[in-house]
C-alpha cells in the first residue's frame, strides 16, 4: 500500500507539472493563454495603408480572422526609419534620438551613432534565450553601411539577414552574418525574402530555444526596376511578373479627402498643393494598381509561412504580428504620394495578431499605437523584462484586461535638420497638432469628421477644446516610461 501511494504521489506530481508548462492545446491563434514562451514573428510590410488589406487573402484568413484586430491602431510618427526605431526600443522618437530617415536627424548612422542600438528588442530577447532573426529591410542608411566588408550585424541579432540594395525588387542583396554578402540578381525580392523566412521556420523546428524572427518586406514602397507604363511624375513599386495587371480595374481610393476641394483650413504644406487634375488621378489610379499587385507575392508569402509552421508543428505556439510601418497618401488632401503629415490615411496602420492569448476573431477597439507598443507586447510574452520602462504598453495586456484606457498618444515628427515638424495628441475623438515654425494648428473631431475635412481650430465653440488638448499636449509632449501611460 505504501508503495502504491508513492507511486501515486509522483503521478500527481508530475501531471500537474505537465499540466504547467504545456502550451494551449489551440493549433490557431485564439484560445487560451500563453502557457510557455512563444515564438513571436514580426511581419512588416513598407508604407501599406490600412485600405490594402482588403486586396490581401491569406492575411485575412490566416493572420486577421484566427487572430485580433487591432482596428483604432494608429502611429506615432509615420516614417519608416523612426517607426522601426519604436519597434526596437519601445520609445516614442523623442526618447530613442532617430528623428528622421536621412542623416543628421535619423537614419542608420543616427541609430548607431546614438547608442540606441544597443539596448533594444532583439539584444533583451537573446539574453534570455531567445533565437533572434532579422531578415529584409532595416533602418534606412543601413544599406551604405552593410557594404563594408567589416560591417557587423547590430547587437541582439543571432542570424542577420538584412537586405542592402532594398530598393531595386530584381537586385535583392543581403548581408548574411553568419555567411557571406549575397546577390540575388534577376529574382524576385518579395520572394526571396518569403524563401528565407520559410527556411528559417523550418531550421527552428529543432531547435529547443524559442525564437523570434522579423520578417520586414519593402512592398509596397517604390522600388526599381522601371517598367513600361508607370506614372511620368509618381514612384511605384516593381511588380512580380504573375501579378503585372492583375489590380487594373482597381480605380482610385473612394475617400472624400481625395483631391479635396477647401484645404483653407489646412496648414501651408497644404494650402500651396494644386489640385489634382485628370492626368494626375490616372497616374494615382496606376501608382495605387502597382502598390496592390505588388502585395500579391507578400500575401503568398504569409500563406507559406503559416503552412510551413503548421507543417513543423510550431504553429500552436506561434504569435504572428502583422503591420505595417506608416500608411500611405494617395490623393487625399491634394497630396498625390507621401506620408509624415498626421492624416487619416498615413497615420492609421494595420494591425492584426493571432497566437496564443489573442482570441479568435476578435476586434478591439481600443486606441493603441502601433509604433511603441510592439516591444512591450513581445516582452511581454516571452516574459522578459527590459532595462528601462517602454513608452508603450503591451498588446497582450490589452487583450486580456479590455477596458478604457485614457493614457495620451502622441503623434510627432521632425525635418531633416532635426528641427520638429510637428506634435500633436490624439484623444479619443478628437486629433489636435501644433506646427511651431509656423504657429499653424490643426483640430478634428474624428468622429464627425474622420476623413479630417474641416479643422475646428478657429472655430469660436471649440476654443476650451483647443485649451484643453494644448495643455495635453505640452504635459506630454516630452513624456517618458510611466509618464506616457
């Protein structure tokens, strides 16, 4: 009898230890919790609006559908270099120092040059065990520096694969470290890109570490080679030969900012564009056409990266994050091309995440901001805690603790000089942005207006608003750690 209690003890004891550390019995995204360290994907796509999504199957039904969509998400700053910065650190830009794409304000070489490259992301995830992968675009200027022969990988990367002629979607180069410079000459780069990462799933599937791995496209941002028929005067992007026309009865955007007609209350950047004419929306419409078709070949992508996970049995404890680094204009407010300015179109972004603890189609409403709150989520689930507190909160605390949340999300931006362009606020119903070299305001009600056709800024009733969400603002506008929740 003794013997047999024992016995029985151990049996107890061990299943309930099983019990513990067993991940969620869930092969999608939705049910259950996080039960032992995931691994995190991070895939980003390169100035998609949150509109494009709509163009992209397998995200839908494979990441956005099994998954939670993050539908108020929005930027803090909507430029690529900066963006990415966020994602590394958490920070809001006026804490992490990369201001702008080109150098002095931003860029690779303000990113090193700075320091703040070396307590980010990637570098608290390897410490605690993690396998970390950067493949495709990083920080814009990295390109120039990666063609050193001494050029390193940046710190916290276990396997850097990070892409040097970016922008020429038939002239893919990476700098492989471990491995050598490669070339990639007459493919595809969506799909060698798509290649890799499949690649590198299949290769983690036997390794005991957990890993994360940040998948970062440049569709559908402008990139060579030129082709027969592209706009005269608007950048587009390469397409893949299978999708060339696919999209050309796509037309251009439905949005009542499109070509608007009284940007009187608009700031000078506004006021002093033309209107768009019928030569300048054909050329939109094909610009747009081009941006779509080249999705495509991401969109296959992500279908073969959830096969091959659910192929390799690594699915289940999978989080995938999908999104993109800034939006988009494409003629709304007179603008043909461009982003950095705070409107609807270029500050909203998708943002969709299924995995373990992120319910099945589930859409959540609540304003959060995708450029910082990224690393606290991925800390969050891999259960590590960083050296300093994130400007941002985590997604996944969100998820599990819905409810308003009144914290201030800022929007800001700087020229190239490193002189600030702009800061704002977004409340939750109204957007409120200071221009200081000029003196110009900008004030919407979002929810009367959210295609932000009328400014209310001078509008005599809306005057204790316009207090009240300057004084916001400057409390903010310098916010740090615990200051910015």
């Amino acid at each position: 009898m003794r013997i047999r209690s024992v016995a029985t003890a151990v049996f107890v004891a061990v299943l309930n230890i099983l019990t513990t550390v067993a991940p969620s019995a869930s092969t999608g995204a939705g049910a259950g919790t996080v039960t032992q360290r995931p691994n995190i994907v991070l895939v980003t796509l390169d100035d998609a609006r949150a509109d494009d999504m709509r163009f992209m199957p397998n995200v839908r039904r494979l990441i956005k559908r099994p998954g939670s969509d993050f539908s108020r998400a929005f930027l803090s700053y909507p430029l690529c270099c900066p963006v990415r910065a966020s994602i590394l650190t958490g920070r809001y830009a006026h804490n992490h120092g990369v201001l702008h794409h080109e150098y002095p304000a931003g860029s690779y070489r303000r990113w090193v040059e700075s320091g703040a490259n070396q307590s980010t992301l990637p570098v608290w995830l390897k410490r605690s065990g993690y396998h970390t992968v950067m493949i495709g675009k990083f920080l814009n200027g990295y390109e120039g520096y990666a063609r050193k022969r001494t050029a390193r990988r940046d710190p916290g990367w276990s396997s850097w694969k990070a892409s040097v002629t970016t922008y020429n979607y038939r002239h893919l180069a990476i700098r492989h470290r471990p491995g050598p410079f490669r070339s990639y000459d007459g493919r595809y780069s969506t799909n060698v890109l798509n290649d890799i990462g499949a690649r590198v799933v299949r290769r983690q599937a036997s390794n005991r570490k957990p890993f994360f791995m940040w998948l970062s496209h440049v569709a559908p941002h402008h990139g060579g080679p030129a082709e027969p028929g592209d706009p005269a005067s608007l950048a587009t992007p390469n397409v893949a030969d299978r999708d060339r026309n696919t999209f050309r009865h796509l037309g251009n955007v439905r949005s009542p900012a499109f070509g608007e007609r009284n940007v009187s209350d608009k700031p000078s950047l506004i006021r002093e564009l033309p209107r768009i004419g019928k030569n300048m929306s054909r050329q939109i419409r094909e610009a747009r056409q081009q941006r779509v078709e080249s999705l495509q070949a991401v969109d296959r992508g992500v279908g073969r990266l959830v096969g091959t996970l659910r192929r390799t049995g690594q699915l289940g404890n999978t989080v995938i994050i999908f999104t993109s680094d800034n939006g988009y204009s494409l003629g709304e407010h007179r603008r043909p091309q461009g982003k950095i300015l705070p409107y609807r179109e270029v500050l909203n972004t998708p943002l969709y995440i299924r995995g373990p603890g992120f319910p099945a189609s589930q859409v959540v409403r609540q304003r959060v901001s995708m450029s910082i709150d990224i690393a606290p989520t991925v800390l969050d689930l891999a259960n590590v805690r960083p050296p300093y507190r994130p400007d941002g909160i985590s997604l996944y605390d969100v998820v599990r603790h819905p409810g308003p949340r009144n914290r201030p999300l800022l929007v800001e931006a700087w020229r190239q000089d490193g002189t600030r362009l702009y800061a704002g606020i977004r409340h939750r119903r109204y957007l409120y942005v200071e221009y200081p070299a000029t003196g110009e305001v900008e004030l919407y009600d979002l929810r009367r207006d959210p295609h932000q056709l009328r400014s209310l800024h001078d509008k005599p009733r809306y005057a204790a608003t316009r207090a009240e969400l300057a004084a916001e603002l400057a409390a903010a506008r310098n916010c740090r750690g615990q200051t910015c929740h």
